[in-house]
C-alpha cells in the first residue's frame, strides 16, 4: 500500500477530529476501518485522541474478510443513530442516506493528497470514483464539502440543526431506490 494512503488518511481524521473538538468537544468521532483493509497498524497514533474511538470489533470476531450478519446490522444501527456521517466516498457513505442522520461528504479542494501516482491506491482518486461522481458529489448541498475551513462551520452547523442537510439523504435515497436482492437477481435474469 505504500505509505502516501495512510499518511493522507491519517491527516484527514485529525482533521475531522479536531474540527469536531473545537465544535462539539462532547461529541465522539468514531471511525471504522474500512473492513478490507489488511494493515490497520498505521490508526495507532490517533487511538491517543480523546474524541476519538475506533469501532472496529468486527474486525477481531471473523474468520475471513465477509461479515457476519450481526455486523453488518451493528453497524447499520451506528449509521443510524449517529448525529452525523461524514465519509469521502465509501459505500457507508451511500448507506448512511438511508436513514435520518446527516451525510457529509468531504471533497476538500485545499487538501494534500499527493502527487496523484499512487494508482488505486491514492485517495483523491478513491473520492472521485466514478460512482461518487455521478451520485454522491451533488452541487448545491451544504453536504458537500469542498474547503477544509469550512468544515467546521458545516460540522458545527450540521450538529445544530440537522434538517437542511437532510434533503441530501433523501435526494440520493430517491435516485437510488432500495431493491430487494430477489428483485435485483430477476432484473439481471430478464436482462432489464
């Protein structure tokens, strides 16, 4: 993996982290690996952050790298009653506009992601993916955050009063409709 990935990673979190400190110093950041992610060793200087946990239980409980269904449901339930949900595109990003606890999305214009070489593997482009192109990076929502000053303004906003940011759920719920995985499968089979 290099060391660029976890470098950029590890400044955005402290970045999230202290800006939450400064606005909400009673509120936790609770971060979760993402659950393919081999080495994790590199998280270790932020587990000294007060404001700071890591969930990542399900980590430790599995023989391979799926999800028991009692996982998947915990986290699930964390999404849900979360004051706020802030990601950089990742697919509890998506799931998280499911329910009522705002989405931020971070797309900092302002931020050091690199030299841009590093393939897949570089972070600029794991925001920009084709997929959070085209659904999750939406012009005229205070969702998207696109300066890292600003942050935390909108954090602090989003905390206050969580209902203007709630239209960004439901606009990405609407264009992305839920389907049972019956449904999916007969749509593939029918060729719809």
């Amino acid at each position: 993996m290099g060391d660029v990935l976890p470098c950029r990673l590890l400044r955005l979190i402290g970045l999230v982290a202290e800006a939450l400190q400064d606005v909400a110093p009673d509120v936790a950041l609770v971060v979760r690996p993402y659950p393919m992610l081999a080495e994790t060793d590199f998280f270790e200087t932020l587990h000294k952050r007060p404001n700071l946990r890591f969930d990542d239980d399900y980590r430790f409980r599995r023989t391979d790298r799926s999800l028991s269904r009692e996982a998947i449901f915990e986290r699930l339930n964390l999404q849900e009653h979360a004051e706020a949900f802030v990601h950089c595109g990742t697919t509890m990003g998506l799931e998280g506009a499911y329910f009522e606890s705002p989405v931020l999305f971070l797309d900092f214009e302002d931020f050091d992601y690199g030299d841009g070489q590093r393939g897949f593997m570089d972070l600029r482009r794991l925001i920009h993916q084709y997929h959070n192109e085209r659904y999750m990076i939406r012009d005229g929502y205070p969702n998207v955050v696109r300066r890292s000053g600003d942050f935390p303004a909108t954090l602090s906003s989003v905390l206050t009063d969580p209902n203007p940011f709630r239209a960004y759920n439901r606009s990405l719920a609407a264009d992305i409709p839920l389907r049972a995985l019956t449904d999916v499968v007969d749509r593939l089979v029918d060729g719809a």
